[in-house]
C-alpha cells in the first residue's frame, strides 16, 4: 500500500500558491483494509475514506470507463492493481494530474509542471472528451490563473460540444462553476473560453446572444474585471455580467429564463432582475432630482434594504466605471439614501392619519432631506 498526494495540492505548491486542502490517492489496498486500519468510507460512486485523526480525503485508486452521455456515464474500476499512472490518466487536465509520494518526490507521468510554467490548460489524454464538466472547468482554471488554453485541448471541448455533450449538464453543476469561477481574478476569462469553444450558446444561450454584438461583449469583459479588480460579492458579479441582456428585446424576460435554467440562487437572481430594470436610471443618478431618487429607492425597497442597494449600485458602477472615469452618480446617491433613511418615519406617523396621509408626508420628508443633504453636498 502506498500513499501520495494528488492534484489541487501539488499543482499549488508547484505555483507558490498557499495549499487549502489536500487530496491523497492510495494504491495496492482495498476497501476492507482501509476499514481495518480505521479510515471512515464516505464515497458513494467510488472508494472515498476519511483520515481517522485528520479527516482528509483518500481515495482509492481507480480508472473509469464511460457508459452513458453526461458527467455521471461512468463506470469505476477501483482495486489494488490500479496503478498511480492509470489513476492520473483519467484526471482532466496536465496540471491537476501531478503527485508527490510519501518522501516527496514529484511524479508527473503528463507534463504537468511544464505545462504550469509555460501557463498552459492541456488535456491529459481524449478520456477528457467523456466529461462534459471538464469543458467549465478548463473554462475556470483560465479564470484562476489566466493560463491559455492549448490548441488541442480547445479543439476537444468544440467537438464535445458539437456531439451534445454539454447538453447534458445539469443545472447546479453549471451554477456551481460558474459561481467559482465568477470569484475567481479573471472571471472574463472564464466566458471567453466557454464562448470560444461554442459551450457558451449551450449553458447560457441567452447571454451568448447578447454577446453577439461586439460592444455588449467588451463591456462584459470590462465590467467583471473591474467587479474582480474591486473584490465584488457573487451576487454583485453575476448582476453586473446580466446587464449585458440589456440589448436583447425583452431583456428581463430573458434574465428570468437563465436565472431559473441555472437554478440561481434567490439573492444573485433579485439583484440581477434589479440591476437590469433600474441600471439606466441609476446610471443617470447625477442629473435626478431630489423627487426621481426617492421615487428609484423607493422602488428597489432601498430603505429595508439597504446593503443590497449598495450591491446594486456596485453592479451598475461595474458596467460603466473605469479608472479613468470614476462612477459619481453612486456617490450621490449614496448621500441621498443616508439622508432619506435619517427620516423618522414614527414620528411622521404620530402626527398624521391614514395611509394616504402618512405616505405623502413620509415621501415629503424624504425629498426634502434629499434635498437638503445634495445642496450641502
């Protein structure tokens, strides 16, 4: 039985990168004997056990053979005589099939670590064809770590998608890299990859369309860099990634579709719906006047809310911001929710009766607080 570190780990510590977690591949045991020696059995597909003082992740050496389309088609094969060879064969790209055994030594049977130096993604045999997730996560390691991809490799995942392969992928495994590799440096990387190789039209078909003009695509680009650059919440960066079906025609019908085909998360989901419907009028922010700012908090429910407004705002500046041109309409309206929020709105309700009453001196007071924090601004 030996035992070697596998994967994310090496891969990381070959970049100097800080290790997070650590995967261990183990060869020449069996499930019995990992018992005995008092590993827990967690894997449901194939052999995975946990450490019984660490609790890290080992896993038996396997190989895979495909049986049905999609990411789950598998068959796995897992017993003693899988060599360490054959468990890396199967992995999805060169730089995630390394190891170090026991004594530290590097085993690198793919050009791993060349390909880490060279800044390179390059599958690591045609078993990367069976997958389809592989083509998102080629699409996040670009975003992590803004490697190129190789010419072979993008000419697999074209043909993957020709042959419907990323037709089937389900919803939460999509939602889930890309909500990686949204928060990863160079997010933009990600969707260009994924348009290039044609998968982009497959997951998100709405957005490649919106994509087809030329400027809407550069703007994206733009704005989830700057949305990375500034460190943005996910919620923050998807909004500002489905300001770009502003130019379809009927933009919020089609942000809907892709959120419920994603299966997006309720916070990333409302802040794009709000970002899309209000983008303009906040983009306009430093030429409304006091009666138009309370009207647009009123209606993204800025005085409940009042973090997810920032959020909004975020979203909206990451479209249109640059370094050279900074967002000033967010400034001001970031004066005039605080003032609007000063507003005691119980005091106004003890002296007034009815809702009628209450709502006009409340919208009243909100205006004139508005007013008078913009004029001293």
């Amino acid at each position: 039985m030996k035992i070697y570190t596998v994967g994310g780990a090496v891969r990381d510590e070959l970049l100097g990168l800080p290790v997070k977690d650590r995967d261990y591949v183990v060869v020449g045991a069996t499930p019995e004997e990992m018992i005995r020696l008092g590993y827990k059995p967690v894997g449901k597909d194939f052999p995975v056990f946990l450490h019984p003082k660490t609790h890290e992740e080992y896993a038996l050496a396997r190989t895979e053979r495909k049986t049905a389309r999609g990411y789950k088609g598998f068959q796995v094969y897992a017993a003693p005589d899988v060599t360490l060879d054959q468990d890396l064969s199967r992995r999805d790209l060169t730089i995630n099939a390394v190891a170090r055994d026991e004594r530290g030594r590097l085993i690198d049977p793919y050009g791993g670590a060349e390909d880490l130096k060279r800044g390179i993604l390059r599958h690591v045999s045609p078993a990367f064809a069976e997958d389809p997730v592989r083509i998102l996560r080629a699409a996040r390691f670009a975003a992590r770590f803004g490697f190129r991809l190789a010419p072979a490799t993008l000419r697999l995942m074209r043909a993957m998608v020709e042959a419907g392969e990323a037709d089937a992928l389900v919803p939460e495994r999509v939602w889930q890299e890309l909500a990686i590799g949204l928060m990863e440096v160079a997010p933009a990387k990600m969707f260009a990859l994924l348009r290039r190789c044609g998968a982009l039209a497959r997951v998100l078909p709405e957005l490649a369309a919106a994509w087809e003009s030329r400027a809407r695509y550069a703007r994206s680009r733009r704005a989830l860099e700057f949305a990375a650059a500034r460190g943005y919440a996910l919620e923050v960066r998807y909004a500002a990634l489905s300001c770009a079906l502003a130019g379809l025609a009927a933009p919020e019908h089609e942000l809907r579709q892709m959120s419920a085909r994603l299966r997006a998360p309720a916070d990333a989901r409302d802040l794009a719906q709000l970002a899309l419907r209000h983008g303009g009028v906040i983009r306009a922010g430093a030429k409304l006047d006091p009666e138009r700012i309370v009207a647009l908090l009123q209606e993204c429910d800025a005085w409940r809310r009042p973090a997810r407004f920032e959020q909004l705002l975020q979203a909206v500046e990451s479209r249109v911001a640059s370094r050279a041109r900074p967002f000033a309409a967010a400034a001001r309206l970031r004066v005039a929710l605080g003032a609007a929020r000063g507003v005691d709105a119980g005091a106004i309700a003890a002296h007034a009766s009815g809702t009628r009453e209450i709502s006009a001196r409340l919208r009243a007071a909100r205006v004139a607080a508005v007013k008078s924090a913009l004029v001293a601004r």
